[in-house]
C-alpha cells in the first residue's frame, strides 16, 4: 500500500481557524466592553487575563464567584436566527445567583465556542453580554473566543459565563436568619428565562408547526436581571434569603435557602399572574401542575425573604423603583400541610 504524503504549506486557516476573524471580533465588541468598565478593572481587552482591584467600602470582602451557561436556549435562537438576546441571558444566569449571597458582582468573563467564527453572528451575542453587563452593573473584564471546527456543527455556538462579586461578611445573605412568619414577595420574570428549554423544545417538536414570531419573542425573551433594584432594597431592609428560581424550578430551588431543615415555604400559587406562555406550555404539552413548578419559573424568577414587619416597606421600595412585586407565600413549619392552591416545599 502506497502511503500518501499531506499536501506541503498547510495553514491553521486551512484546518478552518481563521484568527484574523478572531481579531476582527475583538476590535467590533472592544466599545461594548468598554461601555461597561468599571474603575477597579486595570487595563482592557486582549491581555492573557484581566486584574481588578477589590471594590472600595468594603471592611472584610468576601469573593463570590458563579458560572453558568444558557442550556438549550441557544438551540432555539440558532434556529430561528435570534441571537441578541442570549448575552443577557448568560449573564443574568451568573449575576443573579451571585446576587442571592447580598453581593455585588463586579466582574464578567464569557466562553464563546464554536465550529467556525461567524463574526456577525458573534458580535451580537457579545454586544449582548455587554448589554446585560451594563444592566448587573459590572465590567465585562474579558473572556475566550474559541473555533473548534469538526467539533460543532455548522452554525452552533455554545456559551458560558464566569461572574465575581463581592460582598462585605457581615452582609452575607445565607440563610441563617430565616424564621417561621416570614413573609417571601416574588419578583416577575420575563418568561421562562434560560430553563426548561429541552421541555419547550420537545412541546414545539409536538405541535409540529413553526412558531409565530410572538410566540417566539415571548419564548426567547431575555433573562431579567434583578441586581439593581434588589441591591437598593439591601440598603434600606433586611433581607434574610434570596432565592433565583432557575432549573428545578420551585421544588429544587427554595430548599437550597433553608439552613434549618424544619423549615418550609408555604407557596400561594393564586397570589401572581402567570404569565400566557406558561398556560400555553403547560396546555400545548398537556403538562402537570407539579412539573410546570419543577421545571419553570412559573412568572416568578427571585423570591425574597423579609421578616412580616418589613414586608410591606419591602414591597412599597420595589414598587417605587419600577418593579412588581407579589406576596407569594409565607415561611411555615415542615410538615405543614398544603390547602387547596398551595404547595408547600420544604
């Protein structure tokens, strides 16, 4: 058998990288990402990492990192060509976990992988991020952009996001004050935000039609950031836990607040106003009540804990900046039982 020699002067663009499309990204994105500079962060984008200083005010700062990607959302705006959004989504996903502690988050980095770099398509994610950046109120400080041909099909991306905050320790919101009587207030999501998209895409597999643009603008709508408004409350009541509603819905998410394990959440599931896309799921997948709380939000994406006396300065302080909160239930014993339009999570 004769052997056959690979052709002389191959190049890295040959095997489908192309840096200077990379380089030409990084100059599209660079005035997004400076929008969102903030005075800790030491130099710009295109080092091998971002330096930040520690945030001032702060007398014992503690770090607080998450990560998290957007799932199988990205599989939906893929198909439908509906990319500016999912840059919110990724960060929301990361700020409002780091969030839940009582800390600020400071700094953003992104992952962007994909098969071959369509630079149009990818400065629209990143714009996107930048935008949800400025919105939590942190610097996107930096990130990777990585063209793996053969690994992706053509056309996918995936995302990941990295988020550092800071949090001063006698601050920390862990739990720990959580007490029987305590009243929890919801705050409205945008719709299902970046969970439960296997499920949807599976009930839009079923209905075997193409979605209509609306439903699809509710469908894919982005991931609401809560960090503003909740970090002002911060300053004026206490707030003894804090509960992002991302996957697992209600039934995984609530416990992960409780430190005492004889605690338990008595939901009133009448007390908002599901959003229609939610109806539409559950009738369109002919989906359990029990399932549509263990998969989505349901409307509701951050829950509050606030001691009864403060619920209702709690409420008027969120309503006077802009949002719509809902008294959505109350902490109870476990064991409590559950009345008719009630479950009870323990």
């Amino acid at each position: 058998m004769s052997e056959s020699n690979p052709p002389t002067g191959l190049t890295y663009k040959q095997a489908g990288v192309d840096t200077e499309a990379g380089a030409d990204l990084i100059r599209r994105i660079a005035p997004a990402a400076k929008a969102t500079k903030r005075p800790e962060l030491l130099g710009g984008l295109g080092g091998f990492a971002a330096m930040a200083e520690l945030p001032s005010g702060y007398t014992h700062p503690i770090l607080v990192t998450g990560t998290d990607g957007v799932g199988t959302k990205l599989k939906l705006a893929i198909d439908y060509s509906r990319h500016d959004g999912v840059g919110q989504d990724l960060v929301a996903m990361c700020a409002n976990d780091v969030l839940v502690t009582g800390a600020e988050a400071f700094l953003f980095l992104d992952y962007y992988a994909t098969g071959k770099l369509d630079v149009d398509i990818a400065e629209r994610v990143i714009k996107g991020i930048a935008k949800g950046c400025e919105i939590a109120g942190c610097a996107l400080a930096g990130g990777e952009t990585a063209e793996m041909p053969g690994f992706y099909s053509d056309g996918e991306y995936d995302l990941a996001g990295f988020c550092i905050g800071v949090v001063e320790k006698s601050k920390i919101i862990d739990g720990q004050r959580i007490a029987v009587g305590d009243q929890i207030i919801g705050l409205p999501s945008s719709g299902p935000h970046s969970n439960g998209y296997s499920l949807i895409r599976k009930v839009l597999e079923h209905q075997a039609v193409i979605p209509s643009e609306p439903l699809l603008d509710d469908l894919l709508a982005p991931t609401r950031i809560y960090v503003k408004p909740v970090r002002e409350l911060l300053n004026h009541v206490e707030v003894n836990g804090m509960i992002h509603i991302t996957g697992g819905g209600f039934y995984e998410n609530i416990p992960r607040v409780f430190s005492d394990p004889s605690h338990a959440a008595r939901i009133e599931l009448d007390s908002w106003q599901r959003p229609e896309v939610f109806n539409w799921l559950q009738q369109a997948g002919n989906i359990s009540d029990e399932e549509m709380l263990s998969t989505f939000n349901c409307g509701i994406g951050l829950l509050l804990v606030v001691r009864a006396e403060d619920s209702a300065a709690a409420v008027a302080h969120l309503q006077a900046h802009g949002e719509h909160p809902s008294i959505v239930g109350e902490i109870v014993s476990s064991g409590t039982a559950a009345a008719s339009g009630q479950v009870v999570i323990a």
